[in-house]
C-alpha cells in the first residue's frame, strides 16, 4: 500500500490489510505480515484478562477505548445516556455477527470457496472501507459528548468480556469497614454506575478505586464458584 508519493510502503497490519474486516482470515492472506505471530498472544491474552479481572482491558488496555476517553474530556456539555437493554442488545448482535463472520472464515481457510458475507466483503470493499471510516469518525465526535459509545454500544469484545465481570477473578467490592458512605465512587462512575459491584456494565476503568478517599473500595480475590 503506498502511502503519497514519497515511496514508503506499508506491509500488513491494518492499513496494508487486504480484507475489510481484517484479523481474521490472516492465514489466507497474500500480504507479508507479521501480525500474525502475534495474533494468538493478543487474543488469548484478551481471553485470559477477561477470566483474571472482567472487562479490565475495555477499561484500562483498549487503545480505542482510551482515545474515547480522551475526547470525552474535552470541556463541552455531556450527554447521559445510559446503557438501556435495547442499545446494549448492539454490542450482542455485534458479537454474533463476529461469531459468524468468523465461522465462515474458518470454512474458507479448510477449503470453501469465498462466498456469503466474505464474497461481499471482498467485491465491495472500497465503498465499505470508506463507510468504515465515516462511522469511525461520527464515533470519534460522538466521543467528546458520549462517554465512549463505541466500548459500550456496538464493540463486540466489550459484549463478550461483559460476561466475564460477574466470575472473573479479581472483583472490586466494598468494605463495609472503611466506607463512610461518602459516595466520591459513585460520583465519579464514568458510566452513572449505581455503587461498586460486579455489575455487567462496568469496564473496570477503576476510577471507583481510585477516587475513594478513605480506602473503602477493595480489589479482592474471590473464589471462582463464590456468587457476584
């Protein structure tokens, strides 16, 4: 993929990617990539941190996520929106369409001939990489007035690691000890989240953590079969 006229080429990775919807049929893939080494490590690692701690990588990893939540500080009026079961159900179909998307690819890389959504994918690309990047900078501006739309609405990652939160590992708790019920945690929820539980919503941005002034928010270890 050239980039202007000085020459320099990208090889692999997202911009040198030659399917729309990239990562997932690297295998088939006639560029030189090396993405591929490291695409097992990424999503098991994904995988692992879902287990280990719940969404954490949504609220603390994800580069998308961060720069959403950097536009969101921008000092102009916000909107509220909260994560009603209708716009949460986006990030489920998401999700399924991925599941999909994905199954047909494995049936591609066994043998089958490119058809279905891939056959589209592949015949329409520019008109749907140019709609791509439309939505991804709606999503952007959006950002400075949602606080992060695109982790809570439609990423099906975050869908599938919201589902961790209530077993993963490490879960945020309160202790009844030191909480004076001053309620900076609450206040402070980037997402209006109601107090400190493993409720299926939260990224663990640990904001919650932090802001508690007298230690009364706790990163606890609990037992896998313990109730959330």
């Amino acid at each position: 993929m050239a980039a202007g006229d000085i020459g320099l080429r990208i090889e692999g990775g997202l911009l040198g990617c030659p399917f729309f919807i990239p990562f997932i049929l690297c295998k088939a893939c006639p560029n030189p990539c090396r993405f591929l080494s490291v695409l097992p490590w990424l999503f098991t690692g994904i995988i692992a941190s879902g287990f280990t701690a719940g969404s954490i990588f949504c609220g603390l990893v994800c580069p998308l996520g961060t720069l959403s939540g950097v536009l969101y500080r921008v000092p102009l009026k916000k909107l509220a929106v909260k994560a009603r079961p209708g716009l949460r159900g986006l990030s489920y179909m998401s999700l399924i369409l991925l599941l999909y998307i994905s199954y047909e690819a494995v049936r591609i890389l066994l043998g089958s001939p490119i058809r279905g959504l891939w056959s589209l994918f592949i015949t329409f690309r520019g008109g749907l990489t140019a709609l791509s990047v439309s939505a991804f900078l709606i999503l952007l501006a959006m950002s400075v007035f949602i606080y992060r739309p695109w982790c809570r609405f439609l990423c099906p990652f975050g869908a599938a690691l919201r589902l961790f939160n209530r077993f993963s590992l490490l879960s945020l708790r309160i202790d009844a000890s030191r909480c004076v019920g001053c309620n900076p945690c609450t206040r402070s929820c980037p997402l209006g989240l109601t107090g400190v539980t493993s409720h299926e919503e939260c990224i663990r941005c640990l904001t919650c953590y932090s802001t508690c002034r007298n230690r009364g928010v706790k990163l606890i270890m609990r037992h896998p079969n313990q109730e959330g």
